[in-house]
C-alpha cells in the first residue's frame, strides 16, 4: 500500500493564485540570475552543476530530517523516477542555459512560451485529459500575449537567433519541461508532491556526474559574490522551492491548467530585467500582459456550478 499523499489539499481560488504568483515570481527572477551567472564566468553546464550542488544539499537535509513527510520509493519506480529528474530537469537547464548564449531573450521567451502548448498535447495524448474550448481559447490568447512581448515589448530589443543549435537547445528544453509537468502528474498518483520532487532532482542530478571536471572548480573558485548569490537563489529558490510549489499545485489543477500560468513568467522577467539591467518597455508590452492575464483567466477560474 502507497504511503498517503497530499491529494486532500483543499485551496480557495485566491490562495492557489497567491501559491502560483510566488512560483512564476521565483521562476521569473531566474532568467536575470541566470544571466548573472553566466556573465561571471560560469559555463553553461558548470552553471547547472553549482546550482544543484546546492539543490541537493538542501533537498537531502530535507529528506534526513523531514523522513516521515515522504512517501516510500518503491523499486519499479527508481528508472522512471530518474529519467523524469535527468530529462525533465538537467536537460530542461542544460538547453536553456546553452540556448541563452546564442538566442536574444525575446526568441527565447517565444519558444519557452510553446511549453503551455506542448503540455496541452501531451495531456491529451498520454493521461486522457478533455480539453475544452475555453482552455484552447485561454492559450491561445496567453501565447498571443507572450508574442507581443517577445517581439515589441522591450525597446531596441532585436529578435534574433545567433546560432541555429541554441534555438534547438532552447525548444529542447521546452519539450523537456512539458514531459516533466506530464509525466509528473501521473506519478502523483503513488506519490505526493514533496516526494516525487525531492526524489527526481536528487535521482536526476546523478547524471551530472559523468559533466564534472576541472573546470568547475576553477569557474567556482573565481565567482564574485553576485555570482554565489545568483547561484544560492537559483538553487533555494527557483529551484527547491518553484519545483515543489509545482508539482503541489498539479496535485490540485489538470496539467493543462497549471500550463498557462508559465505565460505569466515572460511578462515577470522583463518587468525584472528592467529593474535590474535597466531594460526599456513599450505600450505594447501592456497589451501582451494583459493578452496574457485574460487568457490564464479564462483557462483557470471557473463558475462553482463547474468547478
């Protein structure tokens, strides 16, 4: 018999919104420290071996001092469970991280944006969920909005693919991301959120291993103190705590449904950037957030006589 899971979470509309907010913020955020790393001298792949250096050691203290929190690991599960932590997770990071350097940010919200869709298909493919009309009206609308800021929400950004393999890494990652929200839901089914979390990034993160080398020592022993930070946020934050938020909430909303919310990421991160580097928007990025506001809300709240 499978340990219980957390399938009694009973949430109000506005505090699943509030739980959603606080991941898509953390995510946001991410692609400015991402950034940050990277401009410190971190590599892509050596980037993605600090940042769940840190994830690992936070997730295994949770693990040792939080151990009747977690549902048992059975055996048939191990494989499965790693694959979703290796491909869902480290390649998702690996693609994003590579694509970054060669794709300008605008084309690579743009294909990260096709995440809601791809999760859309899968859903209908491999755990037979019904997507209705507004649900396709409601992504439609938020991909139109995350178009807009794509291409002519920030001034002077030029929309360009450097070199042909980052956009292809990029859309890897995006492929990648939707498998690990699909796939994730049906193993919810044996597992709460917190477990199949902890124990794919943990499973996942031994693919790494064969990816250490000397220069990860050299890059780290030579970060400033902006990179650490980026580092540790990327780690505790956008990982550890985005991730579980995650799979929480899929335990809560069909996978198409949670999909949308990532629509919003877009529209965070430039509000970020222009915070941070100084980054210039246009009106029309108002038209995109709000393009993509209606469409996450058409997808998302429901009258009580359906929901």
């Amino acid at each position: 018999m499978d340990e219980p899971t957390n399938k009694g979470i009973n949430l109000a509309n506005w505090q699943f919104v509030l739980m959603m907010l606080s991941c898509v913020v953390v995510w946001a955020f991410a692609f400015s420290f991402i950034r940050i790393a990277l401009e410190d001298g971190l590599s892509h792949i050596n980037l993605t071996i600090a940042r769940f250096f840190v994830v690992c050691i936070v997730l295994t203290a949770i693990l040792l001092f939080q151990s009747k929190r977690f549902s048992k690991l059975h055996k048939k599960d191990v494989v499965p469970i790693f694959i979703l932590g290796f491909f869902g997770v480290m390649v998702y990071h690996f693609g994003l991280n590579y694509g970054e350097q060669y794709v300008s940010p605008g084309a690579a919200s743009l294909i990260i944006g096709s995440i809601p869709v791809l999760i859309v298909v899968l859903a209908i493919v491999f755990i037979k969920e019904t997507i209705t009309a507004k649900k396709i009206i409601g992504v439609g609308l938020s991909l139109c909005g995350v178009l807009v800021i794509s291409v002519w929400g920030q001034q002077g950004e030029s929309f360009e693919i450097e070199y042909i393999y980052g956009a292809l890494a990029i859309l890897l990652a995006a492929v990648m991301g939707a498998l690990y929200t699909v796939a994730g839901k049906k193993l919810l089914d044996r597992y709460s959120a917190l477990s199949l979390t902890v124990y794919a990034i943990l499973l996942g993160s031994l693919g790494l291993i064969p990816f250490i080398n000397a220069s990860l020592l050299r890059e780290v022993s030579n970060m400033s103190l902006d990179g650490w930070i980026a580092v540790i946020f990327l780690g505790i934050f956008s990982t550890v705590i985005g991730y579980i938020i995650w799979y929480v909430a899929l335990e809560i909303k069909t996978a198409s449904e949670l999909g949308v919310y990532l629509y919003c990421i877009p529209v965070l991160s430039t509000i970020i950037s222009y915070f941070l580097f100084g980054t210039e928007i246009t009106l029309l990025f108002a038209l995109g957030g709000i393009l993509v506001i209606a469409g996450l809300i058409l997808v998302n709240f429901r009258s009580k006589r359906t929901s």
